[in-house]
C-alpha cells in the first residue's frame, strides 16, 4: 500500500524503501522509529519523507542490511561504517564484519580473475601466473569457466612458505566450439499495450507488461500474468514498488528487455556492487541463469571482437600497400613489438605489439583465407612461419600482392 513506502533523506541522498522492511528489525533505530507515530514525527519532513543527518553515502550498507540481513563491509570505510552501524543501533560482531570485509575482498578478487580469464581470452593467452591466491578462488574459476576446461595448479614454495605458484590454463580452442545457450525472448507484437512502471528502490523503470510476462517462469512474469491481476496492488494507476537495489536492477531490466543476462565486468570498479550481489537479485526477481554458461559467452564475444579488430588491422595494412604501391611487405611480430619490414610505421596494427603473437598463433589460417577472399584481385599470397633466434621466439609474415592487377584507369 502506498502508505507504507517511506522516503529516508539522509544528507542530500534520498533512499525509498517500505516501513515494514524497517520495522521487520525493531531493535534498531529505524525499527522503533517506524513502529511508533510519536516517535518517528521527530524527523519528519512532509508526507512521507524523513531526515536524518548522517553519512549518506554509508546509509547504503544500512540500507541494504534492511532489505537482506547482509552486512556489507566496504573497503576502506570500517571507521565510518561502525559510527553508523552504531548510530542506527544495528547489532554487530567486529569479528563477523572483519568475516564479511574479507569475503567481499574475496568476491572482488574472483571478480578480478573472471575478468583476467576473459581479457586473456580476448588476447587469445591461455595460461595465467599469478601469486598469493587462494584454493578457494580456484575451485569458483574451475566451476564459472568449466565450458573452457579451466585448470587450476597452486603450488606452495618451499623456499618461501607464505608465497604460492599458481597457474591458470584453459582451452582457447573449446570456446570457439561454446554456443550461447540464453535464448532470446519471443517477438513481441507493435500494437498498444499497458505501460508498466516499476519502483525499484526509488528508481522507476517503465516498461510494457508483454515484457515482463514474455518470461513467464520469473517474478514479474507470474506477477503480471492476467490470471494474477487481483493480485497485484498498483500505486498511481500502474507503478509498483519492490524494495530491492536499484542500481543492480538496471542488469535485471536488460534480461527482460533482451532476453539475456549482460554479466557486467565493470562491476569490479564499483565499492558498492559485486557479482554476488547481482546473483543474489536475480534469485530474488527468480531469473535462470547458468553462470558457466554467461560468463564463456562473455568470454568468446571478448575474443571474437579482437579478432575482428585484428582482421580490420591487416586490411588497413593491405591499403597501405596499395597506396605506396608496395608489392610485398614482412611483418617480424615478437612479444611486445612489431616491426614491418624492420621499420615501426605508425598503423593501427601497432596497437596489438601485446598480444599479436599470441592471436595469430591461433588464427593465422583463418586471417590468410579471409585477406585472400577480400582482396582476392590482387591476388595476395599468405607466408606465415615461426621463427627463433638464440633465446627469442618470433612470428615471420609475408604478404606479396599483384598491384598491378587492382589498377583501373
């Protein structure tokens, strides 16, 4: 009802939640606030807003220990988290939230190397080193990126008892074979049809009901169903309010609109959004979803969108031929540089001097075939070699063209 959806303004932020949420905690601060009408007209603003003036940007940790029991511990902010915590009469245990600052740690971390998996796979570099890690970690990598046959190797130094080898190794070649297993949702018809707005912690998303109900097996597709209509309780003709986090809504709301979940790596840059977070939404709103599944399509459009840049890449290298009427050009392509024909030219290929070698060691047939196709009236012929001079290892590429066959006069 909408008289229970209470607006908490707290410095210049302004969270939305309901009185229930707050009052279903009446130990704390808000929980007794929100249980007595005298008590709560202290902070009372109009209609259904309350000030209080604390920290606004830590009131979102508070905010979500409300609406999931969760404590989050953000980094680098215990001290003022604490002086809120205590402030809003929140019970805790420094050791469970030392507990929790070290499993978000953790979280991030995975985070981080789920993502170092997939931009290793966008540089086409199958093996990973890295130091300091835990069993742990490895297991959660072995189950996300099973599809890619991901092995985990940790071993402790025994010259170095706190330091650890680890070595992450994966299949390049099975995420070619990886098919995209989410399917998209059913074609939806262009006739008029009811708006739906959804309040979502204060945020409101508008959508169409045909939108919601085309995933028929979620939350909000058995809620909008027409058999469910006496169900529901509107505020304002057609919004309806979930006391849930809205800025990871946003991913929710994609999979509806797309019919796909868009696993977003930014969310390691976020202090406030983890992964975990955005599982735990979509257990909530009962979306399926095969993590495995997501993250080596992640990882597979990841590589495909180097490889195309790739490809754009040496095209621009054949022009550059054509334009300087060069019949034949050698690429020497090591680790970390490029040379053409032992000179550095400024073209767009120089931005892969990274991971080059390790793309073409792939791909080099199929690069070939696709320039012989495009400029198949120069008629171009494909060297392709790896070479090795004492210590150092390089790929050899010579590309001869006919310029004289792509003359029109």
């Amino acid at each position: 009802m909408s008289e229970d959806k209470i607006i908490l303004k707290i410095e210049e932020k302004k969270y939305e939640t309901l009185r229930s949420t707050l009052t279903a905690h009446p130990k704390t601060l808000l929980g007794k606030i929100f249980q007595g009408q005298n008590e709560r007209m202290k902070y009372h603003v109009y209609g259904n807003e309350y000030s209080f003036d604390r920290n606004g940007e830590m009131f979102y940790y508070i905010l979500e220990f409300y609406r999931t029991r969760n404590l989050l511990a953000p980094n680098g902010s215990y001290k003022r988290l604490v002086q809120e915590l205590v402030y809003f009469q929140i019970p805790f245990n420094k050791l469970d939230l030392a507990s929790q600052a070290t499993t978000n740690t953790v979280d991030r971390f995975i985070s981080f190397l789920e993502k170092l998996v997939i931009s290793h796979c966008e540089n086409f570099q199958d093996i990973i080193d890295l130091k300091k890690v835990e069993k742990q970690i490895g297991e959660h990598l072995v189950k996300t990126f099973s599809k890619l046959e991901l092995k985990w190797s940790c071993v402790r130094n025994s010259l170095a008892p706190y330091n650890f080898e680890v070595t992450i190794s994966f299949s390049i070649k099975k995420l070619f074979q990886f098919k995209n297993a989410q399917n998209p949702p059913q074609a939806l018809k262009h006739i008029l049809e009811e708006k739906i707005i959804l309040n979502v912690g204060g945020k409101q998303y508008e959508t169409l009901r045909s939108i919601l109900t085309a995933q028929p097996e979620t939350l909000l597709g058995v809620m909008f169903q027409d058999r469910n209509k006496n169900l529901r309780h509107p505020v304002n003709g057609n919004e309806y309010f979930f006391d849930r986090n809205c800025e990871i809504f946003t991913y929710i709301m994609e999979f509806y609109q797309i019919g796909k979940i868009s696993w977003p790596i930014e969310f390691e840059k976020s202090t406030k959004i983890t992964y975990k977070q955005l599982e735990q939404e979509l257990d909530y709103f009962q979306i399926p979803y095969n993590k495995s599944t997501t993250f080596c399509s992640l990882a597979l459009g990841s590589a495909i969108r180097t490889y195309r840049q790739l490809i754009l890449a040496f095209e621009e290298l054949i022009i550059y031929c054509c334009e300087n009427l060069i019949s034949e050009i050698s690429l020497y392509i090591s680790l970390g540089k490029i040379e053409i024909d032992h000179k550095e030219l400024s073209l767009s290929i120089n931005s892969f001097k990274m991971n080059a070698y390790d793309i073409l060691t792939y791909t080099t047939n199929q690069l070939g075939d696709h320039l012989s196709k495009t400029f198949y009236k120069l008629k171009p012929k494909w060297n392709f070699e790896r070479r090795k001079e004492r210590k150092s290892r390089y790929l050899y590429i010579c590309i001869s063209l006919s310029i004289e066959q792509g003359l029109t006069f």
